[in-house]
C-alpha cells in the first residue's frame, strides 16, 4: 500500500463564541500495490466541528488497522476585542 496524497497540518481560527470551528482538508488517497485505489476512512469526518487545541487525524486504509498517514488540527481562540475606557 502507497499513500499518494495526505492531508496536511491544519491550522485555523476558531469562528464561534462556543471557541469551536469546522475543518476541511482534502481527501487522502492510497493505492494498493497493484495500483488500484483503496477505499479509506478517517478519525474525524471532513467537515467536523473541532474545538479549540489539537487533534490527531489519523486515516486509515479499508482493510488496514494501522493508519496510512496522520495530520493535526489545531484550532485557536478567538481573539479577545480590548475596550478601551
């Protein structure tokens, strides 16, 4: 198995008071060694919400228990607006 394409590290702004943030990446691929391409899926679906901090994203392969590749998601606060008296 080959992995051809992984998603990179994400980062980003959380975009809600709730300090959370939905996340694409785009898809990983793999193939098998004779070149056909494998069916996969990941920890956390595309899209998901993701609170502030860093996750591991780990995808995996159809058939595989070990994942193919990893990436992390880290999402920031929102910065805090200074009120000026």
């Amino acid at each position: 198995m080959d992995v051809l394409e992984c998603p990179s590290d994400v980062t980003l702004q959380a975009n809600s008071p709730l300090r959370r943030r939905a996340v694409h990446w785009p898809e990983p691929e793999f193939v098998a060694r004779d070149g056909t391409t494998l069916e996969w899926s990941c920890t956390k679906k595309n899209g998901s919400e993701f609170a502030t901090g860093s996750t591991k994203v780990d995808c995996f392969p159809a058939g595989m228990t070990a994942a193919g590749c990893s990436f992390i998601v880290s999402v920031v606060g929102t910065v805090q607006q200074s009120v000026v008296v």
